[in-house]
C-alpha cells in the first residue's frame, strides 16, 4: 500500500531531478554567489553597493514604469478579442495581423522599430510628409520619451498572445448562457460584464502574471537591440543592469546580487497578485 502510494512520485523523479539540476542548482549557486564577498565569506556588502548604486536605482524604477503597459496590454487585447468574436468578416485575416509580432524573433522586431522609430525613420518621414513635422520626434533618442517608446514596442509585441489566449477562452463560452442572456434583454455591454467576463477570470490572472514576469524579466533583448540601455542610462532595467554587471564590467557577484533581488520582488509581488487576485478579479 505505502509503495503504490508512492508510484507517482517515483515516475516524477527523473522529470523532478533534471528540473532541480537545471534549474535549482544554478539558482542556488546565484543566491550563494549574491552573498560573496569579494575577499572571502559572506555578507550583505554586494547587496549595500546595489542600493548605493544610482544606475541600480534608476533601473528598478525603470521596470516599475514598464508595469504601466500591464493594464494598458489587458484591456487592448480583451477589447480586440472580444472585437474578433463577435464574427466580423476577415477575422483570421486580423487574428494573423495581431498575432504575426509575437512570432517574429525579438532582434527582427528590435531591429525593424529602431528603424521606424529614428530621428530619420519611417515614422517621422511620413509625420512630416503629412505636415504634421511638429510630432516628428526622436523617439528612441531623446531621454524623455525613449523607455514610454519602448514600452509600445513591447506592448504591441505582446499584444498578440493575448488577443489570441482571450479569443480562444472566448470560443469555449457556453453559446446557451449567452443566447439566454440576449433573450433576457442584456444590452451587448451587460453581456460581456455580466456574462462573459466572469467566466473568463482565470484566465485574465493568467495573462496578468504572465505579462507581469515580461515587462520585469523579459524584456532585455528587446531593450538591447533597440536602445542598448541609453540614450545614457535612460532604459536601462534590472535585466540590462545584471548583463553589465556581469559581461561588461566583469562583477558577477554584483550581478548575482542584482539576479537574486529580481527573484524575490517577482515572486513576492506574484504571491501578493495571488492572493488579492479574487477580491481584483471578482469582476461584480
């Protein structure tokens, strides 16, 4: 009896030894190392110079901005999702359209912004053209402006997934519920608030913690293609500020330190999400 309770975690064991030998053990080996100190030991010394460090400081507060494109990339891609399910002609035409970025490799998408995007790009060529020179701006050059212009790249790289995630929740809505409900007289707008959206709120969490660990841990390579962390140190994250600890400026316990702060914000903030998630969600 005690081993046929056992039999499934001896068929997990080899799945769960490669996850730990993959995963745990260089974790756990960066916790370690985030503790180093340089002449032997350990201490918080790593972890002091971090919150001494202006460009640290400044990154974080760079990923607190980004988690504005949160709310922005859950309400777009549910409005457009539900826009697809209402049957409109062409709809696996826009379905491609919207999903064709998510796709597409991180350095094509990059690459192609950093053009459009340029004092001289495309976007600017045609504001111009227009007459409307006055919102020709240097989007990825000016300080001001270059991390929110990354932000819409990011968004709307993105944005796909969760158009196509929410459309596909949408198709397994029981028809029934909603033709009752339309016999009942709900407008379209009590439709979807009353009926639809309730039904759709594990997966609303989902994206939102999903989309949560991208704009904090996910978005390196596309800040380092496009912006290379500048212009100065103006999108400069906390992932783009591990890489040049530990490549550039050869300070990989700094880097450890930085990786394990990043850990543990992430994952405080994902258990706090879950835990207010019902009352957020309650969609009432």
């Amino acid at each position: 009896m005690t081993l046929r309770r056992h039999n499934p975690l001896l068929y997990l064991a080899p799945a769960l030894a490669l996850i730990a030998a993959v995963y745990a053990y260089p974790l756990l080996r960066v916790i370690i190392q985030g503790f180093s100190a340089s002449g032997g030991g350990y201490s918080l010394e790593n972890y002091r110079l971090l919150f001494l460090d202006p460009v640290f400081v400044q990154a974080v507060k760079h990923n607190l901005f980004l988690m504005l494109g949160i709310p922005v990339s859950l309400v777009l891609a549910l409005v457009l999702a539900i826009f697809l399910f209402e049957r409109i002609k062409g709809a696996w035409l826009y379905r491609f359209a919207l999903f064709l970025p998510f796709t597409l490799p991180i350095p094509v998408i990059g690459i192609t912004l950093s053009y459009f995007l340029q004092l001289n790009g495309v976007l600017n060529t045609l504001l111009r053209d227009m007459g409307l020179g006055f919102a020709a701006l240097d989007w990825l050059g000016d300080p001001s402006i270059a991390l929110p212009s990354v932000l819409m790249a990011i968004t709307w790289r993105y944005l796909g997934f969760g158009v196509l995630l929410f459309f596909a929740r949408l198709m397994t809505i029981d028809r029934e519920l909603i033709e009752a409900a339309r016999v009942d007289g709900a407008t379209r707008l009590q439709l979807y608030r009353y009926v639809v959206l309730p039904q759709m709120r594990g997966v609303i969490n989902f994206y939102i913690v999903l989309t949560f660990i991208n704009m904090l841990s996910w978005v390196f390579a596309v800040i380092f293609v496009m912006t290379g962390g500048g212009p100065g140190q103006a999108t400069v994250v906390s992932e783009y500020y591990i890489y040049q600890m530990a490549v550039p400026n050869n300070l990989p316990n700094l880097a450890a330190a930085a990786a394990t702060l990043l850990l543990g914000g992430t994952a405080v903030v994902i258990t706090i999400w879950f835990t207010i998630s019902r009352e957020v969600l309650s969609l009432r």
